[in-house]
C-alpha cells in the first residue's frame, strides 16, 4: 500500500498509469521498444548486450514510495512529469530515433515552434532533410566510448565521482531510469521564472558549474539532478509525438538545454540540446563547464 500526504496534491496529480501507458506506446511507436523473437513482453537491448523489459507499473509505485516525501514536495511544486528513459539504450540509438522523429513530422507538416500557451497559433518549422540533426562527435557514441561521465558530483576530471554507463547498468534499476520533470518545454530566461511553493525555477545564464553547485548546497533544490542527454532526448521525442512541436526553441519561446547529468571529459563540458533556426535542425552539442549564455539553462527532475 501506498501512503501520501492529505496536503499534497499527491501521487494521483501525476496520472501515472496513464503517463506510462502513454510513454510506452511512444516508445514502442517511434522504434525504440521492439518484441523480440518469441517473447511477448517489449524489451530494449542495452550496450551490454542483455535485454530489459519497461518497468512494470508496480515497479514504478514502488519506486516512488521509495522517495515519497520528497516527491509529494516536488509535485506540490509543479514536477508532474514522468520521463520513462531507456537509459541501457546506446545513446546513438536514441539520436537516431529522435532524427527520424523530426523528419516524419516534417513530411507530416506537423513539424511546430514550441508554444508560449497551447492557444497560440501554431508556427511550422522548416528542416533541413539533409543534415535534420547536429552532433558533436564525442556526443556521438560517448556512452560507448566512455566520454561521458553520468551524475558527477563535481565536473573534476579526476574527481568527478560519476560513472560510465557500463558502470551504472551493474545496477539493473538503471536500465531503466525514471524522471519527475516540470512539463517545462520552454526554460525560463533571466527574469521570467515563476516561484511555485516556495521554489523558484532556475533560470538561464548560468555556468554548467554554478548550476551543480546550486543543486547541491541550496536547500530548495535538495533531491534535484541534471538530466542525462538520454532522458532530455525521450522528453524532446515525447513532447513532439504528443504536441508535434519541438523544444528548447531558443530562438523562439524557449532556451538551450545543458544536460547537467553528464560530464563531456575530453573537452570538459557538457552536452546540450537545442533547436537551431538558422540551420533549420536539432543541435546536440557541448558547453564549457565555465561558460555562461542568456540563452542557455537546464532542465531538472527528481531520479525515480
């Protein structure tokens, strides 16, 4: 049995069953979850080779009870958005799914400019065919190769006290990772964030750095991560395949998004993801952890 708080908006704000059921139909639809031969049971296969099934619903309760004061908290302050993360998944895999994403809403003519309210007139995108998505090279296969390093404490190449994927994935749970996000497509810029219960919402212009630092010595933000390049790819699917627009539109409503859960070592940055008017495609690319833009911010969730 599941115990919430009477003040709390509580685990029903968050629509679980039918957020998972609805992730898992993208998931299955865009290429990413696949049967494989005599089984029944949708499965992805990792980069160690071994296949994981989606979470059950239980399997997700679960996890949440696991967490439950500080996800009461959390929904109270707007995080009601679960993010199902294939995080086994070669990220390649992933990037591809999401360029194949963009260009069926291209050809569909559902390719759309992220909206301020959802009733605003809708802006169609034009896409390059030809180059629909933008990777920087160690970004490319740098779950593979070891360029990343997910969830440091510090961006230290040293002491970073992160790990690589195949390090992480010795631990099954992580296969499949869980995020509670705010449905926040658009990343407030300096002097537009709003204050929901007693947390303000992190705006632009903010160094990679200042950003980690801020997640772990402010009390408001406590229990709060970075995304993974991974996670920050299947929300950009996911909100596409529900809204056909797109997101972190810097040039639009929205801002670039750092992916603060993952250290870029070689070039000690880390990754981002955009969407870029001037060249008509997505961008995956990389920041300087010293490096600050008004039109850069992060998006956070809570790892469930």
């Amino acid at each position: 049995m599941f115990f919430w708080g009477k003040k709390s908006k509580g685990l029903s704000e968050l629509k679980i069953k039918e957020q998972l059921d609805k992730q898992v139909e993208i998931l299955r639809k865009v290429g990413i979850l696949e049967v494989l031969l005599d089984e029944k049971s949708l499965n992805i296969i990792g980069i160690d080779n071994k296949k994981y099934s989606v979470p059950t619903l239980e399997e997700v309760l679960q996890r949440l009870e696991n967490k439950k004061e500080l996800i009461e908290k959390k929904i109270n302050q707007g995080f009601t958005k679960i993010i199902l993360v294939p995080f086994a998944c070669s990220l390649e895999k992933i990037i591809k799914k999401y360029e194949e994403t963009i260009i069926t809403h291209n050809n569909n003519n559902q390719l759309l400019a992220t909206k301020e309210k959802m009733s605003d007139k809708d802006e169609t995108l034009r896409l390059d065919l030809n180059h629909p998505i933008n990777v920087w090279n160690e970004c490319k296969n740098g779950d593979i190769e070891n360029n990343f390093v997910y969830f440091p404490k510090t961006y230290d190449k040293i002491n970073h006290q992160g790990k690589n994927k195949m390090e992480l994935l010795l631990d099954s749970k992580n296969a499949w990772q869980i995020f509670l996000i705010e449905d926040l497509p658009n990343i407030p810029a300096v002097g537009k964030s709003k204050k929901i219960s007693h947390r303000k919402q992190i705006e632009t212009n903010k160094t990679p750095a200042e950003y980690l630092e801020i997640l772990h010595n402010n009390k408001t933000y406590q229990g709060e991560e970075g995304l993974t390049p991974e996670a920050d790819l299947i929300y950009a699917i996911t909100y596409l395949e529900e809204t056909n627009q797109v997101i972190n539109d810097w040039q639009g409503k929205g801002n670039i998004s750092c992916e603060l859960g993952a250290f870029l070592i070689p070039s000690n940055s880390v990754p981002w993801l955009s969407w870029d008017r001037d060249f008509n495609r997505a961008d995956l690319w990389k920041l300087n952890i010293g490096t600050s833009d008004p039109h850069t911010g992060a998006r956070f969730g809570i790892r469930i």
